[in-house]
C-alpha cells in the first residue's frame, strides 16, 4: 500500500491539534453548549455597540475630530482589533469591464443606415472580422467585430479554478478574473458573458440558475461571489492532502512539494496563529512519506525531543520573591 499523509496521526504527539481540522465533529458537536455560545454572542456584540459609541463621541472643542483618539497604537485602537471593529470592509463589486464592443448587428444596422454595401467595409483578417467604422468617408478606422461563434463553453471551463480534484466546486473568486480576461480577450458582449455564467452555473452549481436568471452578468458574477464569502475553502485542501499517497519510484521530493503546496494554502504562512500546525503538518508529511524502517524510528525520535522539551519547561526553576 503506497504510503499516505493520512497514515499517522503525528499532531498531536508533536503539537496540539487544531479543533477545526474535519469542520465539527461528532465529540466536538456533543460537547458544544449552545447556551455559553449564545452568551459570549451576547457579550461580544454589546462590547462592540459601547465602543462604537466611544470612538463616536465627537470633542466638543472642536466637532471635527473624536473625544477618544482611536488610531493606531492607542489604547482603543487595540481594544477595537482584539475585536475586529472596522475591520469587515465592504467587498469591492466585481466588473467584467466588457466596455463597448461592436457586433456584426450593428455594423449592419451602421451601414444600412449610411446606405453603404456592407461586403465593402469588412474583411477577414486571422479569423477576425474587422469592420470599417468611418463607412469609407475619410481614413479607414478598423475595428474588430464581436462575433457569437467566439464563444466557447470548453475555454470558459479551462478558464476555471476548482476546489475538488474532481472538479465539481468552483472557485468563483479564481475562476471570474480569468474569465474576465477571457471575455475582454473575444470581445463578449454583456448578453455573451452572460450566457457564459448561465452554462457554467448549469453545470457546477444548478441550484442557482433559476436565482441568477434576469440578472446582468456583474450581478450574477457578484451573486455567486457572495454565495463563497464565509465557505471554508480549506476543507477541500484538506481532503486533498489527506488523499495524497506517495507512489512506488516517486521521489519524496516531489509527493513533499505537493504536500507542502497544499499545507501553504490550509496554514498561510503569513498568519503566526497557525505556525504551530503549519510545522506539525509538513513534518506529518515527511514522516508519513518514508518507509517504515526510516519513519518508525524518526517518529521516535520527534517525540522524544518534543517530551524532552516538554520537561524542560515544566522545570523551570521558580522565581525569587518580588522578582517582576
């Protein structure tokens, strides 16, 4: 059987394990007090309701400014970032920026009403049409028409990014960037984006079709962003990397390096809070890698070293009286 990270339980010999590793387990969700949660709510919201009328109390030397200072470094600047007040800004829309692009229909209607043969002012060039938008009264102004044909349902799929190996999930937050690029790329017109969301969301996520039908693509695209806002993305990292199996001739090198990409995306390594299991993950992954006469006894000895440290800090030799 080819070895997996799944293999050994090493965190909690080497640190202790994070609470949300598989979301809310059975234990977790047995022993969870709805009560003591509803309180701490409780209290949280009504500390933030007294600080924001704290930090609103205007100085009645001057109105322009507040009584209490709450910039960086004073005391209820602090208060207000252990709380995470002013901290949720509002997301910024997204926008396809299609602008305005020129379809075969309007350069008809265009010449139509100029009363000029439309064959004359388009040619092909590398499998674009391009149309001439003065209608041949003074210099030539060549413009590239949007055509239907450009868009393609298999580009628009490769444009995604997915949370599953299956690809089943998208990640709209990835996959509407690159398919802005797409879409500025071909020329789509809003109807064309549009009908672009409609297919994909018929595919991956049918449920909100019917939701987003009627909607203009901004508004779709905004929907399904919404829709990601607080869904732990990390549950899919972490399936992912406990379904890594090394196989037979693969050097460790290269089963670690995806190890170590999925780790950098559950643990970023900007956040200090998950240094601890960012460390315990990667050298789960190491030890879970290596065949069992080299990973038995390197098990042995993290644990040793980690007990060993362990003992050294429980005994500290106490300190004298009045020492601060």
């Amino acid at each position: 059987m080819e070895p997996s990270i799944r293999d050994l339980d090493i965190p909690k010999y080497i640190s202790k394990p994070e609470p949300n590793w598989e979301k809310f387990s059975e234990t977790e969700m047995a022993s969870f007090n709805f009560d003591r949660f509803e309180s701490d709510f409780e209290t949280k919201e009504t500390l933030r309701n007294v600080i924001n009328v704290f930090r609103n109390i205007p100085n009645p030397e001057n109105e322009a400014q507040n009584l209490i200072p709450a910039e960086a470094g004073t005391p209820l600047h602090a208060l207000m970032e252990r709380l995470r007040i002013g901290q949720e800004a509002a997301p910024e829309p997204f926008d396809f920026q299609l602008g305005q692009v020129l379809t075969i229909r309007d350069a008809t209607r265009m010449c139509q009403e100029a009363h000029v043969p439309f064959h004359t002012m388009i040619v092909q060039a590398l499998g674009r049409a391009q149309f001439n938008r003065n209608l041949g009264v003074g210099p030539e102004n060549w413009v590239e028409l949007s055509r239907p044909e450009a868009a393609d349902i298999h580009s628009e799929i490769q444009a995604c990014h997915f949370l599953d190996e299956g690809r089943t999930v998208i990640d709209w937050a990835m996959s509407l960037p690159e398919l802005r690029r797409l879409a500025q790329e071909r020329l789509y017109t809003a109807e064309m984006m549009q009908n672009c969301l409609l297919h994909l969301v018929d595919r991956y996520a049918k449920d909100q079709k019917d939701l987003i039908r009627g909607l203009t693509a901004n508004q779709s695209a905004n929907y399904l962003l919404s829709l990601e806002r607080n869904r732990d993305k990390t549950t899919y990292r972490r399936k992912e990397l406990y379904q890594l199996t090394r196989q037979p001739g693969q050097e460790l090198r290269a089963c670690l390096t995806i190890a170590y990409r999925l780790i950098d995306r559950i643990y970023p390594a900007d956040q200090p809070a998950m240094a601890a299991h960012r460390s315990a993950a990667r050298r789960t992954a190491i030890v879970s890698f290596l065949p069992d006469e080299l990973a038995m006894p390197l098990l042995g000895r993290i644990r040793k070293s980690m007990e060993s440290e362990s003992g050294r800090w429980l005994k500290r030799p106490k300190r004298p009286a009045g020492f601060t």
